[in-house]
C-alpha cells in the first residue's frame, strides 16, 4: 500500500478488537510518494482486519498498481494469506473459566466480540456470559451472568450457537436427549433474558453429539458428533425455526478425526 500527494506522517493501524498500531511512513525513493511497511513485529498482537488512517486529509491511498482506494484517511485491508488459515495460527493467552464453569464443552462470541459465551457445566447444564472490554481479547474478559439449561432434561450441555441478532440461543445436549433446545433472549445476546422455547431432537442422525452450528441466514444447522464421526446437515424452510427443519445429507470426518467436538462456518 502506498499514499500519493506527500508525507501524510505516521499511519495509524487499528484492528478489529480496536487495539492501535503506530507505523512511520517511508519514501519509496522514486516518485517521492510515501509507502508503509507492517512487519510481523509491528502486527504481532494484531487481530485482522485491519483499518489503516493518516493525518493529511489531501493525499490518497492507492494500491501497488497505483489505483485509487480511497481520497482520504480509513482504509480497510485484511491479510489474504493468513485469514482461517490454520497453519498460520500462534498460541497467544488463556482464560480460565474453572469459577463458572468447571467442564467447558462449547463457546461462541456475539459478532463484535465484546461479549464471549461458554457451553458446560458446573454442578449443572450451563451457559456462562463474559463481558470483554477489548473486542475479542480474552484477557478482559469478565463474568456477567449464566442461565441454567438443565431443566427439562439430564442430559450434558455440549455446544451453543446464536442466531445474526442474539434473540434465539441454541443449545445442543447429548447423553440423556440427543436435543437442541431453543431459548429466545429478550434483549439480544443477555442470557438473563432467556426463556425455553421448542426443542429438536437429532438422535435419528446422530445419537452422540457435540458440536453445533448454522449458517448466517439461519436456513441451515450443522450437528457434528463422535458416534458416527460426521457433520449433519439440516435445512429449516422458516429461518432459525429448528421446527421446521429436516434432515438434508451428512459428511463423515472420520478419516481425519474420529472424535470431533466442535463445528463452525
């Protein structure tokens, strides 16, 4: 990336998480335009994508092939080749949840990851709010609330998945009723405004199952399990209304893992 018209002085990097990263501007010594440099060191705590902004409000930002890409400060790059890849993946911290909950079993973020969740137990069938003061950085994590799921029911509380908006929780729950049990939040993405709605048993397609998920228009759940090794797929014709699903395919992974506890898209 490059700027044209000037020293626009340092550029400030921001990613997703709001977390800042200071880089100067350097001349590339033939057209007297300024370009950045981001090295490993400078973005090593850095979560993409990135958002870069410079000060001078009359130069530009264009690509390497000189096109224009935008007229002022705040442009949005992501890193190509290292997004879900993982085998670019780097251990960074951990976050012990042995106070809330003593077995995690599942774990979901609302999509600005200011809010984490943890599926498990503790004594009973849990889902444990956290609250993060930097967006996707479990080091500030808090505790905030949980909700108790093992009413209706004994079996073990293995994964969860929300709906785009937060207003539906799915909880998937295996060796007493192989289910998925619905709750509707009051207020999006605060389980203290959970309440039951329906639940969907998947026993028929897989009698252990583990993980959850389902794709961002809510027309489509995935349920992975150790019992037959597979990805379940199912279709809902009324979006994020398990009630209405019905069984499509399924994929087996047993060739690369034969206990796979968690999904996700």
């Amino acid at each position: 990336m490059q700027t044209n018209g000037g020293n626009p002085g340092d550029f400030t990097v921001t990613d997703v998480r709001g977390s800042t990263f200071t880089v100067s501007a350097q001349s590339d010594g033939v057209s007297g335009d300024y370009y950045i440099s981001l090295t490993t060191a400078d973005l090593s705590a850095a979560i993409w994508p990135l958002t870069v902004t410079y000060t001078n409000n009359n130069g530009e930002i264009s690509d390497l092939s000189g096109a224009q890409v935008l007229s002022t400060s705040g442009v949005s790059i992501s890193n190509a080749s290292a997004s879900f890849d993982v085998s670019e993946a780097a251990y960074t911290q951990l976050f012990s949840t042995t106070s809330q909950v003593n077995d995690p079993r599942g774990i979901a973020f609302n999509p600005s990851g200011s809010k984490m969740f943890i599926a498990g137990t503790h004594g009973t069938s849990r889902v444990v709010e956290y609250s993060l003061s930097l967006n996707f950085d479990v080091s500030t994590a808090s505790y905030v609330n949980y909700i108790d799921v093992s009413s209706g029911g004994m079996g073990i509380n293995e994964g969860i998945a929300f709906n785009d908006d937060g207003t539906k929780l799915f909880v998937l729950e295996s060796d007493y009723d192989e289910r998925v049990k619905v709750y509707s939040l009051g207020t999006g993405f605060d389980v203290s405004t959970a309440s039951h709605v329906r639940n969907f048993r998947v026993t028929s397609q897989e009698s252990a199952p583990t993980g959850i998920a389902l794709n961002p228009s809510g027309s489509k759940m995935f349920v992975v399990g150790t019992n037959d090794d597979a990805v379940v797929e199912y279709s809902l014709s009324t979006d994020f209304d398990v009630s209405t699903a019905s069984y499509v395919r399924e994929f087996s992974v047993a060739g690369q893992e034969t206990s796979p506890t968690g999904v996700v898209f």
